[in-house]
C-alpha cells in the first residue's frame, strides 16, 4: 500500500469513527439544504450519506453540479464524457430523491471563474443551508 492509499485509508477510518461517535448529533433545522458540487459524482462521492440523512429527514435536499467534469479523461471524447456524468448524475438524483441543477463552468477554470451565474442560482433556489464536499478531496 502506497502513501496516497494509506492516507485515504486513515481518513476514511477517522471519518467512519467520527460518524459513529458524532452522527446522531447533526441536527439541522433547515428545511432546504443545498450542495455544491465542482464535478458530477463529487456529491455522491462527498454528501451522499449526507443527503440521505437530509432526504429520511424530510428536507429539500438540491444539488448543484458547477461543472460538467469534461476534463476528466483527456483521451477521450470530451462529449461523451459529458453525456455519461450526466446520465449517472441524474440516475443517482434519481434514486435518492434530491434535485439536480447544473453550473455551467468550463472543468478545470472553478478558481478563474465568475461565480454571479451560480450565486443568481444559489439566491433562486434560496437554501437554508449550503454544504460542499470536503476541501481535502482537492477541489
């Protein structure tokens, strides 16, 4: 096991044991819950426990996906990795009943962007509160 695969490891035991310890304690009066996203699967990968308590919880969870992820695999057809996110994206918000909206930031540019599209978005759907995945996942 390398360094990067043990890290995860460890994070991901500390996380779980946090959960155990910490997680009937979250107890959030909003009613509307948001999470920002920068790459399709990014809220799965980072929030889906978190929108399944929130969903058991009879909140409105909303997620918004900032970029379409077309950058992740450089050899490959930038649309069909679109189309691909996209159908999991929506398959996912299917099945854990939250809804889906879309950012339209080039993947790879979230820093050198102008978010007023996404705060005109943030403000429309007027959240209670607003989560994104952790900041150490890199992005």
């Amino acid at each position: 096991m390398d360094i990067k695969q043990s890290y995860r490891y460890f994070r991901t035991y500390i996380i779980r044991i946090l959960g155990l310890l910490l997680g009937k304690r979250l107890r959030i009066q909003s009613k509307h819950i948001l999470i920002l996203a920068p790459h399709p699967d990014d809220e799965i990968f980072g929030c889906a426990g978190l929108i399944q308590h929130f969903i058991r919880e009879q909140k409105k969870v909303s997620v918004v996906i900032l970029t379409q992820g077309e950058n992740a695999l450089p050899d490959c057809d930038k649309n069909e990795i679109v189309s691909a996110r996209k159908d999991m994206a929506t398959q996912a918000a299917s099945l854990l009943k939250h809804d889906l909206y879309w950012g339209n930031i080039e993947d790879g540019q979230l820093i050198n962007s102008n978010f007023d599209q996404i705060f005109d978005q943030i403000e429309s759907l007027n959240p209670d509160a607003i989560f994104v995945p952790h900041y150490l996942e890199g992005w």
